[in-house]
C-alpha cells in the first residue's frame, strides 16, 4: 500500500446501494461498526464507494469499481476530523478479539472499540461533527 495523490471522493452523485449493520471485514463482524455502499455509472463503468461509520463517527472511506473484489484506494479519518492520505488498495484493518470473541477494529491509527473512537495513543476522539 502507498500514498497516492488523489482525495476522497465525496458523495455527491452517487446512490446508496445498500447498507450492512453490523459490518465486518474479511468475514469478522464488529460490533458497532456499520457501512453504506454507494454507486455511480463512470466512463460505461460502476464506481463504487463504501462508507464505513463507527459510533456515529465515518472513520473511512473506501472506493474503486464494483467489478473489482478489492477497493483501489481508501483513507481513514484523522483525530482532527480530516481525511488522512489517499492509499492505494484496501486500508490496514485488524480486528480486535478478547476470548476468541470481535470487540472492535483497528483502521491504520485508529482504534474502534466500546463505542469510542480512539487514537493509537488510546485518546477519545470528539463525537462526530454534523
């Protein structure tokens, strides 16, 4: 994965697809995390967009082609609210487990777990601006 120069695409135009909550990654479900996915016809093609929220707080963007099994870039919400750097392919995710059982997800540096938002250096983030 790299850092790309590209941003975050925005809503605009594109249609809500569908909506999963709980969501998961790679088979895991978390608690408290759901996603939207978007789609908009692009150059004879569906770009696609899921929007992944935790706590009320869209922690991460990710996009590429719906013909595609994987995303081609995503971006993970910073502390201060910003997207952080546009990387290619899928974000570094790890699930949490206590007891073999999903408490949360790590999204590059930050941690989603107990209904909060955290840093890596496990300070709460603010509630989500609106």
């Amino acid at each position: 994965m790299s850092v790309v120069a590209a941003r975050v695409p925005f809503l605009g135009g594109m249609r809500l697809r569908r909506a999963v909550a709980p969501a998961g990654f790679e088979g895991a479900t978390v608690p408290g995390l759901s996603v939207r996915f978007y789609h908009r016809a692009e150059r004879g093609r569906t770009a696609s967009l899921g929007s992944y929220r935790y706590a009320g707080w869209e922690v991460l963007r990710a996009w590429g082609w719906a013909d595609q099994p994987h995303c081609a870039f995503s971006a993970v919400r910073g502390r201060d609210g910003r997207w952080g750097p546009v990387t290619t392919g899928c974000p570094d995710v790890e699930t949490l487990t206590e007891e073999g059982v999903v408490v949360g997800v790590r999204l590059g540096a930050l941690l989603c777990r107990d209904g909060r938002v955290l840093t890596a250096a496990a300070e709460a983030i603010p509630g989500p601006r609106r």
